[in-house]
C-alpha cells in the first residue's frame, strides 16, 4: 500500500500573488520538513519500506505546506473541487483533543497578526494569546534571518524561551509552533506548557485522511 498525498503546487500563482515579504529560502525548507514528517508518518503507521508519494499527478486533497502561506487558503478552496487540509484546523482539533483552550502562537509576523490564522482557530474554541509587538518582532526576525537561512543561533533560542514564559504567565496553557521553522530551533523541554508542532500534526493529518481513502 501506498500514501498518495499531492503538495499544493498548483497554488503557486495564488501564493505569487499573495505572498510578498515571504523569504524564498522558506519553501524548500518549509516542504522538504514537511515531506520528512509526512513520510515518517506514513512508515509508522504501515512500517517497512512504505513512504509517502508526492507531487503526482492524481489527487485527492491538498495540501499547503507553510502555515503563512495558508493566507490564501479561502480563496484556493473555493477554485478546488477537492478538500484542502488546513493547518489551523488540524492543529485546533489536535489541541482541544489535549484538553488544552489557550494557545500561545508563534508564527511570522503575518500569522501571528492577521485573522487568517488566528480566527481559524478561534473558530474551533480557542483562545489565542500572541508576544507583545516587540517580541513579535524578534520571532518574524528569526524565521527569516536565520531559520530560513538554516542557521540555529543558541542566543535566540534563548529568547524564544523567555517569550514562550511571557505567554504562559499570560495564560497559555499550551503553545503552537505556527511556522515549519520554529521546530528547528524550540523543543519540548524548552516549555513548561505542551508544545503543538503544526508541521509534524499536519503530516499526522495528512497521513490519517489518505489512509481513509484507501478502499
């Protein structure tokens, strides 16, 4: 058996369109991150050699694999006869399935800022806190000045840490990674508050939809 999942190429004039000040360096990593979950999703679940296909030519659903990019998502949706797997909503279903109902986001500036994302959310039942403007400041900087580039810098991880206290003294009772990057750089032990990796559970999703499929 085989998982046949279809990145969401086909999006790409949309994403041209809608995604300036969004670092070129970012898709290579945001999707070859993405793939690796995805792939080793799929060999837990079936074992042996089985992996993910990707970008083929028959598909049953879509995905768009960055969480900024998911700005687009309304109006992909609505060009698309197939279902599109939103980040948000995966991430959300996951999250209160933990018992948990405020999140502390980290994102790019975009994601952190605008409803696109944060309304999704909110759309399923969750209360979402965001860093104060200055600290989000410092964790769009770190997505594209150093994540992006590969570059994992001790001294930011640092104040990642020290923003994800603030949004927990705050009232987080737990913090979702919002951008493929930031699971580079933070790690479970860096919260006190379980940490929500939207990559790695949009791959889980992905992998739990098309194995449904399967007649």
């Amino acid at each position: 058996m085989s998982c046949w999942i279809k990145e969401c190429s086909v999006c790409a004039g949309l994403i041209a369109r809608f995604a300036s000040g969004v670092s070129r360096q970012a898709v290579p990593t945001a999707r070859q991150r993405a793939a690796e979950c995805i792939n080793e999703e799929v060999k837990r679940r079936l074992g042996g050699l089985h992996s993910a296909k990707c970008i083929l030519y028959s598909v049953d659903f879509l995905l768009i694999l960055t969480n900024t990019m998911h700005k687009v998502a309304t109006e992909v949706e609505a060009r698309v006869r197939i279902p599109l797997l939103h980040i948000a909503d995966i991430t959300a279903r996951r999250v209160l399935a933990d018992g948990k109902k405020t999140v502390g986001l980290l994102g790019t500036k975009y994601t952190m800022e605008q409803d696109f994302y944060r309304a999704r959310l909110e759309a399923q039942g969750l209360k979402v806190l965001v860093p104060e403007e200055r600290d989000r400041g410092f964790v769009n900087t770190v997505i594209f000045q150093e994540l992006c580039l590969g570059r994992i810098v001790d001294e930011s991880r640092a104040k990642y840490r020290r923003i994800i206290s603030d949004l927990i003294e705050r009232g987080a009772d737990s913090i979702v990674l919002g951008c493929t990057e930031i699971g580079l750089l933070v790690k479970r032990e860096d919260s006190s508050v379980p940490i929500f990796d939207t990559t790695l559970l949009h791959a889980q999703g992905a992998v739990e939809f098309a194995l449904s499929q399967q007649s």
